[in-house]
C-alpha cells in the first residue's frame, strides 16, 4: 500500500482559513454506502434517529503556542533572543515537551520570558524537541497562559494568517471539558448548543471521551509504504459510564458514530476483539488503514481531510480508498471547504449497522 495511492489535488482556494458561522451552517456530505446527499450540520436531525449514539470528544485545546525572549547571561552582559514555542505534551517531571524555533540557538538553562508573569527554564534540548519548566502551576499557570498564548493553528492556516482573538472561540468545541490538546478535534468545531438540544429531544444520545490530540496530528507522512508508519502517541480516557452507555446501545442495536477521528481512534484502542468497550485509559497510537477490521463504529462525522494523510487513510479503511477518494473529488467539484476550519462529511459503509471483527495485526 503506497503513499502516493491517497494522493489528491485540492485548489488552494479551498482551504479554509475561518469556519462558517453559525457553526452548524457548514455543509455536511453524507455518504451512506454507494447514496450521497448534500445538506448542512443544521440537517444532521434528517440523517440521525432515535437510539443512534454520537461520540464526542471533549478534549479542550490550550493556547499552545507562545512568542518569547531568549535571556542569557554573557561575558558581554544579558543576551535576549526571540524565540517561538509550541506545547506538545507534559513531562513525567513536571515540565512540558515542546517544539521550539530556533531549537539549535536554545542551551540548557536559558530563561525564557513571555509575559511578566509566565517565564520558563529549558531543561533540556534534543535532536527535535527541547523540555522547558514554568515558574507557574495549577491555575496561576492557565491564567497565564490563556493571557500569553495563541490557539495553535494548523500549519496551513498559520502560513495564510496569525491566529487572533476570535480563534479562542472559533478553535474550542462548546463541550470542551478537559484541558490538553494543542490540536482541536475539528469534526466537534460544527456543533451548537442548540444542535445538541435538537438532537437529544429526537432521542439521540450523546458519550464523551477524552483523547488530548497531539500537534504530531499535522506531521506528514514520510514512508512511501504507509504500512510502516508509526503514529504519534495521544493520551486518552474511556472511563466505566461512556464504555457502559456504548455497549448498551450496541446491545439496542443503534448506532455507534464517533464525531471525530479522534473519538474513533480513542473507542477503537479501548475495545475487545468483540467490539465489547470496557474502561480505558493511556496512551494510543493506533494507526487505522486500509484493511482494518472495526470493532465498535457504524459511522463517522468528520471534515475533509490532507492529502497522503494518515486521516485519509482512516476514512479509506471505513469506507474504501476509491469510494472515498470518488467522494472527495466531488467534493472539490462542489466546492466543499477542506480541512480544520472546513465543512465536513457524515460517513456510513455499505451495510454498516456492525461491522465487528478482529483488529488488524
């Protein structure tokens, strides 16, 4: 299976640099098996019923990303550098791992201030990476940080414009609940309180899980034969009530759907060879291609993907790589938004109330 078989040309002019607003006036693709149809989130009430079970993800994302001064001491007096800092994930020892810009200009010790408030130490530099500790903790920290930081946009939406003030709200699901990502689970970006009402009173019921994304999301792949690629860890939680509610609603004989590849990612990882949920927690690096077996999912909500991305290859593996790929180029034909801030598509295989089976080994 190469990499160049997830290849696809998308204009430039379809990449979205902000979401639709209202949330829910994004257009939705729905494929169930060989049927397509065009609607809008707002619709989601005609496409779902009653039993059916939307997986969310409730992870809230951080103001990852941070502009600072270098300070060092030297023979000529204190040297100040800028430096740029995205948070990756926390440290054991109670720093944070981070990527850093430039990384090769950083030592061991060097202080770096980015507010009056917020300053951190580097403890260590690797080959890609570099560990810093802060002077803060606990909600001194997130304090200051939420007053520091920029919500950590995708690469191909920091290189079109700088995150600003409207990110905040724009980048974070309104059911957000536990800080930790520095990437948003985007699918989740669609939905309104008034949506998740609607949806509820028709009898559609809802599971949160927690699975922190990582800015390892946007790393490329790098293999041709994708077989060999290894993912990036994420840590997440199934905790005893969201396994319980999904099993009992499979026993109903509803639909699982995850909002999000992430969600999926997260029940996938956490479910018996029988697709039986049971409670999770750590870290996965699941990687779902062409040729794995679902285990719990019927369906998926999710935006339009990169290409030769390992997101790509996840939809492929639920629905077909040329099933999929023929809807993604129609989708560009229609003029559907690509990526983060993009409208997305509703996902159901031929003949998908379970699709149960073994994992791929």
């Amino acid at each position: 299976m190469k990499l160049s078989d997830f290849d696809f040309d998308l204009p430039e002019h379809l990449i979205a640099t902000r979401p639709a607003r209202p949330r829910t006036s994004a257009r939705l693709l729905v494929a169930e098996g060989a049927q397509t149809r065009d609607l809008h989130v707002c619709d989601l009430p005609q496409v779902l019923r009653p039993g059916d079970r939307l997986v969310l993800n409730n992870t809230k994302v951080i103001p990852a990303r941070l502009s600072g001064r270098r300070l060092r001491d030297s023979a000529e007096g204190p040297v100040e550098a800028g430096v740029e800092i995205t948070l990756l994930d926390p440290t054991a020892a109670g720093g944070w791992r981070v990527l850093a810009k430039p990384l090769r200009k950083l030592r061991e010790g060097d202080t770096i201030r980015f507010s009056p408030a917020l300053e951190a130490t580097v403890t260590e530099r690797g080959a890609e990476t570099a560990e810093i500790r802060f002077n803060l903790a606990g909600g001194d920290f997130d304090a200051a940080l939420a007053e520091a930081g920029a919500m950590p946009l995708p690469p191909y939406i920091a290189a079109r414009r700088p995150a600003d003030a409207q990110d905040h709200e724009d980048y974070q699901p309104v059911f957000a609940r536990h800080s930790g990502a520095v990437a948003a689970p985007t699918a989740s970006l669609h939905f309104d309180e008034g949506l998740l009402e609607e949806l509820s009173a028709m009898g559609v019921a809802f599971t949160q899980v927690t699975l922190h994304v990582g800015a390892g999301t946007f790393l490329p792949v790098k293999v041709e034969d994708v077989t060999t690629h290894r993912m990036h860890a994420e840590w997440g939680e199934v905790t005893a009530a969201a396994a319980t509610e999904i099993n009992e609603t499979r026993a109903a004989g509803g639909r699982v759907i995850a909002v999000g590849t992430t969600a999926l990612r997260l029940i996938e990882s956490a479910a018996a060879e029988d697709g039986t949920l049971h409670p999770w927690d750590g870290e996965t690096d699941i990687f779902i291609y062409p040729g794995y077996r679902f285990r719990v999912v019927d369906g998926l909500m999710t935006n339009f993907h990169l290409p030769r991305s390992t997101l790509l290859m996840l939809v492929s593996a639920l629905m077909g790589k040329e099933r999929m790929l023929d809807l993604y180029a129609y989708a560009i034909g229609q003029g559907y938004r690509f990526f983060s801030y993009g409208d997305a598509s509703l996902l159901f295989p031929e003949g998908a109330q379970k699709l149960g089976g073994a994992s791929q080994g």
